[in-house]
C-alpha cells in the first residue's frame, strides 16, 4: 500500500494516501510556489498509525523527482506500524523527541534537528516519545510507483523496550 505522505501517494493508506493536490504542469523552468495552507491534513489511517498523527503534504512525485515530502506530527505516544520503503526513506525531526526501532535492534530515542536514514527494504517504525509530541520531515522515494509498505502495529511492549 502507499502512504499518504505528501501528495497523491504517500503513507495511502500515510506519509500513503492521497493527501495532497498534484501540481500543475509548469513551464520549463519556471517556479511554482505552494502557499502554505493550500493543502489539506491529513488524519494518520488507524491501519498503520497507533495514536494521534497527522500528516501535511510538502511536495508530490514529480516526474523530474521521484520523491515526495511530507510533515508527520506525531502526539505522544503516537507511532507508525512496522513498515519498509522500496528505495528508503529520510527523516529529519524538526521539533520534538521521538522513538524510532529497526526490527531486531533497541529502540533509538530522536530529537529536533536529527536526521534518520531508512535504508530500502529495512523494516522499522517511528513516532513520538511517550510525552512529548514530534514532528519529523519524511522524504520517501517510489519504485514502480509504490513507496511503502506496511505491516503489523507495534505492540506496547515494543513501543515502551529500551
């Protein structure tokens, strides 16, 4: 499934549902500006979220960058369910402390400012620490047009190991 994170793909079920307009086609080399405020949030989808997260496009796929990017705010003790992304996926947290997990290895705490490499193929998840929101930027490229895929939630147990 795809991930509604930014655009008309994401997280589609978060950061894979179609969360944000496509652009319009531009000239060649003319810019285009998105105000802010003109895409819609989007709710985290309870299949692949455990607790509040909300998602606001940034930008879509494009044909000349096959990747898209997108806000995830994660209220405490929010998280993603396990996933994996054919070609990987960036984070950087912009403001906040979060948890992040790679399957088989411990629970990592992340703050505002640290950013996170999610090699393809890695299963792992991240969300927000028990008490404190996060918010975190994902870029999140596209292999055939898929950039997610999610499996189970992470159970409490997970969520709480350090």
């Amino acid at each position: 499934m795809k991930l509604p994170i930014p655009s008309p793909l994401l997280l589609s079920g978060a950061l894979a549902v179609s969360a944000g307009a496509a652009a319009e086609p531009t000239p060649q080399g003319a810019q285009q500006i998105v105000r802010s405020g003109e895409q819609a949030s989007v709710a985290g989808p309870e299949n692949f979220f455990t607790g509040r997260a909300r998602i606001d496009p940034v930008w879509p796929v494009r044909d000349t960058l096959n990747a898209s990017g997108g806000l995830v705010t994660f209220e405490p003790g929010a998280r993603s369910a396990w996933h994996t992304h054919p070609a990987g996926q960036q984070l950087v947290v912009m403001s906040g402390v979060g948890l992040t997990q790679e399957w088989g290895k411990p629970v990592t705490e992340i703050r505002a400012g640290d950013v996170i490499w999610c090699p393809p193929g890695v299963k792992h998840w991240h969300g927000a620490a028990p008490d404190t929101a996060m918010t975190h930027l994902a870029v999140t490229a596209t292999v055939d047009g898929k950039n997610v895929t999610w499996m189970e939630k992470v159970s409490d147990d997970q969520y709480h190991a350090r």
